[in-house]
C-alpha cells in the first residue's frame, strides 16, 4: 500500500482499489466549469473506472454544494458551479488503478 497524506492525496491498494481526495477553491462568481487534476491517474477500460462525491468546505453554505460533476477523465474530472459564490469544497474520488 502507498499512501500521501495532506489536502490532495491518495491511498493506493496492492489490490487494485485507489482512493483520492483533495480540497479546491473556486474563485469565480458565474456559472462556469473547473477541471480537477487528481494526484494518481484511475484506469481506463474502456472508460475511466472511478466514482466522484463533492461536499462543501465551509463558509455559510455549507449546506449546499452546487456543484456537478460533468465529466470523467483518467487523471482528471470537470465540476460544472449551478449557483453565483466562490464556494470552496472537498471532493472524493473511489475506483481502480490497476485490474
């Protein structure tokens, strides 16, 4: 098992599974996309086989993320924002990095 630990970091099984997690900062107000580059890339067999989950930081919204993820990369995932803040939030990232 390999493991870095911090804000953006990963746990990376003999076995195949990989968990990622990471912290990101949005510093536009308009609805707009952020792609979020992961420390490890997942495989792809065809398609990347990984799930996301996002959830807010901090701040008074707390209660709600607005946002959704659009697509999935290998190494990478795009977020769409559905509402106007600077919300910063929390994401993590489940799935295989070998068969």
């Amino acid at each position: 098992m390999t493991v870095s630990l911090g804000y953006n970091g990963y746990a990376k099984f003999n076995n195949g599974l990989l968990i990622q997690w990471g912290y990101a900062f949005d510093s536009q107000d308009s609805y707009h996309k952020q792609t979020i580059y992961l420390p490890i890339s997942f495989i792809s067999n065809p398609s990347p086989q990984y799930s996301v989950f996002i959830t807010a930081k901090t701040g008074f919204q707390d209660y709600y993320i607005g946002r959704t993820v659009d697509s999935l990369n290998n190494s990478n995932f795009t977020v769409s924002a559905n509402q106007e803040n600077k919300e910063q939030f929390m994401w993590l990232a489940i799935g295989q990095w070998k068969k």
